[in-house]
C-alpha cells in the first residue's frame, strides 16, 4: 500500500510539474514570437522609407542610377522575403537577415554617396528621412535585442530539468538568433 501511494504521489508531482512547466513554456514561446512582430515592424518601417529617401535623391541630384537601383532591388528583396513566426529556426532568421543585411549594404552606399552633393545635403526633405532612417536603424537594434533576450529565455527554459520533458512532448523547440554579420567582424580600414 505504501508503493501505491509513493507512486501516485510521484505522477502527481510530475504531472503538476509538467503542466507549470507547459504554461511557462508556451508564454515564452508567444513573447518570441511577439518580439518577432516587433522586429518585422521595425524593418517595415525602413523599407517603407526608403521609396520617399530615393525618390527625393532623384529630384534633387542627376545621381548615380546604379546605386539607386541597388537600394530599390535590395529593398525589393527584403520585403519578399516573409518569416512565420512558428518557424524561427536559425536558417530562417540566418535568410531574413542576409536580405535585410544586404539593404542595409545598399542603403550605406546611397549614403556615403549622397556626401558628394552638397544640394542634396542641403535638402530639409533629406535631411529629415535621413534622420528617420537612422532612428529606425536604432529601433531595429533594440527590437533586435529584445528578440534574441526573449530567445535566450525561451531557448533556456526548453532546455531545463523537467521542463525540457515537456517541450519535447509537446515538440517545443529552439529558436534561432540575430547574429552579427559576418562583414562587421572586420574593423574598418580608415585613410586620411
């Protein structure tokens, strides 16, 4: 009688573990996922200003029309390239970063490039989406951040004693996170 009652006494201690652990697990998984809104909104956000920054470069300066198309493909790219957020393995974030990396790439040219035209610098219409743009870059680095803590947390928890019986009961498994580019690994060589 004693084994009998240490026994259901064990399941039932397991099982209110294993339902503590589901509920946690699950609230992780839906602040991921809403990190991941928040990430996709931000870089929305850039791509949405980007029409407006090129089409002003166009009527203010006889630019280079490469480095114009440059900015529109990448951001073409970027924008078609969609991540359900059920799905954030590490190859999926690992593509939606190298597009949104390539923008960037092109964006940094428009803007380098821009310098030599002092009417275009001049412009109130430029200067404004050129600060937008910066701090959109900001927001994206932050939403960035969240993301990838929210990730740690979730990533974590799926991983620990006995919760991690739970997630793979239920199939929970790990997310992926924003790394650093591989191109800004490398200091910039700076030439006076």
């Amino acid at each position: 009688m004693k084994r009998l009652f240490t026994a259901i006494f064990a399941l039932v201690a397991v099982m209110s573990l294993s339902s503590c652990s589901y509920n946690s697990i699950v609230k992780m998984d839906e602040d991921t996922k809403a990190k991941w809104g928040t990430v996709q909104s931000q870089y929305q956000r850039r791509a949405d200003l980007i029409p407006n920054l090129v089409a002003t470069v166009k009527g203010v300066a006889n630019f280079e029309k490469s480095t114009l198309t440059a900015v529109t493909e990448a951001r073409a790219k970027a924008t078609s390239i969609q991540v359900d957020p059920t799905k954030l393995t590490p190859e999926t974030i690992q593509k939606y970063q190298a597009a949104q990396g390539q923008l960037s790439t092109a964006l940094g040219r428009l803007l380098v490039a821009s310098e030599n035209y002092p009417n275009l610098k001049a412009n109130d219409n430029f200067t404004a989406l050129q600060a937008q743009l910066e701090g959109t870059e900001n927001r994206i680095s932050v939403a960035r951040m969240d993301f990838n803590t929210s990730v740690q947390a979730y990533n974590s928890a799926i991983r620990e004693f006995p919760a991690n019986l739970t997630a793979k009961m239920f199939g929970f498994t790990t997310k992926g996170y924003f790394q650093a580019d591989a191109a800004s690994q490398a200091a910039p060589k700076v030439s006076f």
